[in-house]
C-alpha cells in the first residue's frame, strides 16, 4: 500500500507585490508542481497560481471550492481521497494564511481525522504582523473577526470588548469589511475609553502599509486617515 500524501498549508499574498518577497523560493516551488488544492476562492487560488508560474497548465490543475455555508463531511472526504492515494494537496486562504480566520481549517481536521500528515509553511498572517507592529500587549491577545453591523449591538460589543480588555490585560484583535473601515474607526473613536490604545495596521506588505497606535483621545484629536476600500485590521488595549 502507497504512503500518504500530504496536506501542505501554503500562504497567500496580503497585497499585490511579488511572492519572492513573501513566500520563500522552496515552498513556492513545491506549490508550483501541485495537481490539487483546497480554496476558499478558487479566483483568488487561480491568481495565486499564475503568480508562482506553475509546473503544470491551470486547466490540469484540480481546484475544490470550499463552501462558506459549510462544506460537507463527504465532500471533504472526497478530495481528501487524492493523499490518501499518496499525492500531495495545496490549501489556500483567500489572502494570508491557510486555516487562521479561514474556513480551511475544517479540511485541516478532516486530513487528521484521516490520518493525512498536515505540514504548515511560512508565509504573511495579517493577524500575526499587525500584532508585532502594534505595540500592544503580545503575550495575551484574541481574534473576534467581525464586529456587528448594526450601530447598537456594535457599541455594546465594543465596550464588551473593552471590558475584558482592562480585566485580562488582553490585546483585542478585529477586522472590518474594507468598504466599512471609517465606520468602525469612528466607532471605535466614539466608544472606548480615552486612555485605551489604538492600532491601525493599514495595506500590510502592500504600497499603502501604514501603521499607528496611539490613545483613543489622541485618534480623537487628529484627521481620520484614510482607510475607504483598503484592508485593515483593528487592535485595541485597555488601560489597566
């Protein structure tokens, strides 16, 4: 019986620059000769293909769609069928990291599950990288995705947020649809706490990377900066 294939976690582009300078050459090149991948975009997983100038032509190239309303057990199953027939497979996020704020990672249990070696690869996580550059506190933090639309439940999911902040001394982490930033940056202005740090990691690895962490009160006193229709991500930490 033929040994297993792997499942290889291959980061994407944050931003539209060059992969030799955020993918390193040997996992670029063994994401160039993969016949299969798991997507949570196939457009997005095609875009990454052409860029890394795969081995083979893309139209031999196997891309399964991940479903955001839930991938099914035997539909996973079933791609996962290519390893356990002993080839290796690529997964690929939308943007950064495969499986971390990502649907990805139910494949990644399925591949447990089935016994399917997983093997993760260095590449740019906007959740990692606008933490180092914060300055905030990087020894306890949590990721909340999305904060709620609605005005009300958003406020009172902020100060929530704000709260365990102070209580935990514990760096909060959130993302907003990018035509919804300056919403949720005067959101963020209006709600928390004057003393309360906050960081703004803009375009990270792209041309308009911009980050700035100061106090509520100082983002109170300064012109908002642009953030319409640019990828962001949100930090926040409460004084103690």
């Amino acid at each position: 019986m033929s040994s297993k294939g792997t499942l290889h976690l291959i980061p994407v582009s944050l931003s539209p620059v060059s992969s030799t300078f955020w993918l390193p050459h040997s996992v670029q090149q063994l994401a160039a000769g993969l016949t299969t991948y798991i997507a949570e975009n196939a457009k997005t997983a095609r875009a990454f293909l052409k860029q890394i100038e795969t081995a083979h032509p893309l139209q031999d190239i196997t891309i399964h769609t991940l479903d955001k309303r839930g991938t099914p057990d035997t539909e996973l199953r079933s791609w996962l069928q290519t390893a356990l027939n002993g080839e290796d497979i690529g997964l690929v996020s939308e943007a950064g990291c495969p499986a971390v704020a990502d649907p990805g990672s139910i494949a990644v249990a399925m591949a447990h599950q089935l016994g399917i070696p997983v093997k993760p690869h260095v590449g740019p996580s906007s959740i990692l990288l606008s933490l180092m550059a914060s300055g905030l506190e990087g020894q306890q933090f949590t990721f909340h995705g999305y904060a709620p639309v609605e005005s009300g439940a958003r406020s009172k999911q902020l100060k929530a947020w704000e709260l365990q902040s102070k209580q935990l001394k514990q760096t909060q982490i959130l993302i907003e649809t990018p035509y919804r930033n300056p919403g949720m940056y005067t959101a963020l202005c209006q709600q928390l706490h004057p003393d309360t740090r906050l960081c703004i990691a803009r375009d990270l690895t792209g041309a308009q990377e911009w980050i700035r962490t100061q106090t509520i009160q100082k983002w109170r006193q300064a012109s908002p900066p642009a953030l319409d229709k640019v990828p962001c991500i949100f930090l926040f930490l409460a004084k103690a």
